[in-house]
C-alpha cells in the first residue's frame, strides 16, 4: 500500500480551532476522512486511548498511525500527500513558516485569551498587547494574498482558525474591536482572502453558535 | 553559492540547554560555526536585533538568513547539511520525533523547573509528575541505544540538553535523585550512551559551574 493510501479518521471538537486547522489542510488535498466529533468537556474512552499523554483532540488516525497535536498532523498531511502543497520546500522559508505559526499560538492565542479573562483594566492591556503582535503580523502579510504567497498554506490555516474564526469572533461577542480596517488593512484584507475559499469556509464554526459558545467559556472563566 | 556554504554563526549562552543542543548538532554535522556568548541577562544590541520578538538564544545566523528557537534550528541544520541525519526521513517517525521533542521541552522542563521553585509539598508533588512522565519516555528507550535508533538523532539532543545536563544536574545539587537506576535503567542506560559521544561531551557546561550556576537560580526563584 502507498504512503497516501488506506483510511483516515479525525477526532475533533467543532469549537477548537486545532481541529479545524486539520480538517482545512484534509479538504485543500481532497482526502477522504471520517469525522468523529468529541463532546467536550467529555472525553471519549477511545480519544483517551489514542492521546494518553495529552488528552487532546485533534487526533489523526491513519491506518495504524496515530497523530496527535495539529503542526504535527498538518506536517504530516503535507509529506505524505504531496499534492497542493502547504509547506514551502526551502529549508529557511520552511523555518519560518513554523516560526509564524508557534508565534500565533503561543503568543497571539495567549494574549487573546487574556483579554477575555482579566478584569477591565488587564482586559486592556491585554488588548494593546494583542495589537503589538497583530502589527508583526501586518508586516508579514503585506502585498501577499496569504501568509504562504499567492496560495493558501500552513500559516494561513493556523493563523486562520485562531485569528478572524476564533478571537475576532470572541471580541465581536465582546463588542471591540481589537484589528480595525484603518490600523491592520493588511491582515483585514488576508481575512477577506481566506473567508473567499470554499475549504475554509466549510471548516469553520458556525458564527452566531461560536459567539455564544466563547461568551459562555469567558463567562466561566471570568476572573474579578 | 550551494544551500550549505557560507558563515555560520551562533549566538548562545553556556547554561542554556536550547543552545547546547545547537552545538551539539553544528558539531555533530562537522559545520564550522563562529560562536557569541552572551552575557545574559544582559543582551547585546545584536541579539535585541536579530530575534526581536523573543529576545533569546540560541539565534543561528546562516549568510544572510537568521534562524531563531532552537526546534527549527535543528530541523533547518539537518534540511541545508543533509550529512549525518538527525530526523527521520519517513514522515510518521518524523512526526514522532518532534512529539517527543515538544514533549521534553514543554512538560519535562515545566516540572522540572516546578520541582525548583515550589515549597516542600509542592515540590514533592512535582517530582512525583517528574516521574510520571519519565516513565513515558523510559519506555521509549527501551532496547535502543538513543531516542532516534541507533544513532544520535533529534530528541537525543533536546532531550540530552534537558535530562542529564540540565534537570539531573539541579536535582544533583538539591540531593535529589529524580531518574533512579533501578526505576528508570533505560533511561539510564541512555544516558551513559550520550555521555560516551564526544561531539555530546564538548557541548555540555561544566559540571560544577553549572550545578553552582542552578543552585543559585534556584534561590533567585523560590517560593514560599
């Protein structure tokens, strides 16, 4: 059997952006999968099986192969599916295309996190903190239709699922504004982009169920 | 000019492991490289220059292109010198590989660093979590002579750089021992494996400096 033969399962949640980074990466290379939804915060016995250590989704199922963590899988999706590429094949573009990514996670989703919450005065600085990074970003998708070029790519499917369909939607419910037009034109107009791919827009959550989703888990964790 | 000429350098410091793990793969791969220790906490305008979003070591600097985080260093390294391999080719392995290496910089070194700063009860707890996800990568080491096989590979240099030249060290100062023989004689024996690796053995700090070195972080970082 080839590589990019036999069967693929995705364990996934509809809220987590992870999840839907991996099911973004399967639609662009048009493979087949079978999709399991986890009912979170309930784990089922077989995501436990499969993630042990983590506890997590998503989890990609291929034949035996197990792959938990969503840079892993998207890395591994795009060695062994070879068609549209994600990845760019240069050793330092490829280093940075990782490097935008980790950014994003670590820094962007954390410090969007934290706006949601600290109490008004961190709210704020959180805020600012956020548009501090966002301006990184501006930088790196100017005169670009994507993070990755001219075609959707790694960068793209991480950012995106963390930035416009993720936190924009958590300020929205919250009723700010963190990138206006006229301050990040650039990455308003990459979101624009990206909201114009079918693949995209089939993986994202439904907006006005995922508003009140977040307004509910900031409601929870809400400190004073 | 091919890929894998031209001037190498390094920034790093003596007691970070991120760095050490750099060294062991510019050496291992025989690349020459111009080395710049930094004074830290105390940054050099060029370090603030050239990795101005963390602030940190290791930054490689390969001609013209600069490489920050030491993850993609090492990937970078082994894509440009292709001697050597320190990852798998096949992309399974691959992605186990970088699980495994995420997984020592991401919990081992957080537990580690908790077994440092907690008071008593927490400490002991910590320790016990140590343990915990020792036992996960004893397992892993089980009939192989290192993380990657029978070579030296990828997460023999994070995990090296963190296990017994860093974590085992502090412990040895605190007059703990954390990965005893008889509990983990795989891990052990791994260990005596690393150390008998000479390219391994010029990259490590020294001994005493180091545990003098650690010992004084930990007072810095104890809590109540």
């Amino acid at each position: 059997m080839a590589e990019n033969e036999g069967k693929v399962k995705l364990l996934g949640c509809w809220a987590s952006p992870f999840s839907r980074r991996v099911e973004m990466a399967l639609k662009l290379k048009g493979i087949p999968y079978e999709y399991l939804e986890e009912a979170l915060p309930n784990k089922s016995p077989l995501l436990l099986e499969l993630n042990p250590i983590h506890k997590k989704v998503p989890v990609l199922v291929h034949n035996d192969k197990i792959l938990p963590e969503s840079h892993l899988i998207l890395e591994y999706i795009d060695q062994t599916w070879s068609n549209n590429p994600i990845l760019p094949q240069d050793p330092y573009e490829k280093a940075m295309a990782r490097f935008w990514a980790k950014f994003i996670d670590e820094q962007i989703l954390t410090v969007g996190f934290r706006s949601l919450v600290r109490a008004e005065k961190g709210r704020e600085a959180a805020i600012e903190e956020a548009r501090e990074k966002f301006a990184f970003l501006e930088k790196e998708v100017t005169r670009k239709n994507f993070f990755g070029g001219k075609t959707i790519g790694f960068v793209d499917m991480v950012a995106g699922s963390i930035i416009p369909f993720c936190l924009a939607r958590l300020w929205e419910g919250m009723r700010i504004d963190v990138i206006p037009e006229d301050e990040f034109p650039e990455l308003n107009r990459w979101i624009k982009n990206l909201k114009d791919i079918e693949s995209m827009r089939e993986c994202i959550p439904h907006r006005e169920k995922q508003i009140e989703h977040m307004m509910k888990v900031s409601e929870r964790y809400k400190l004073a």
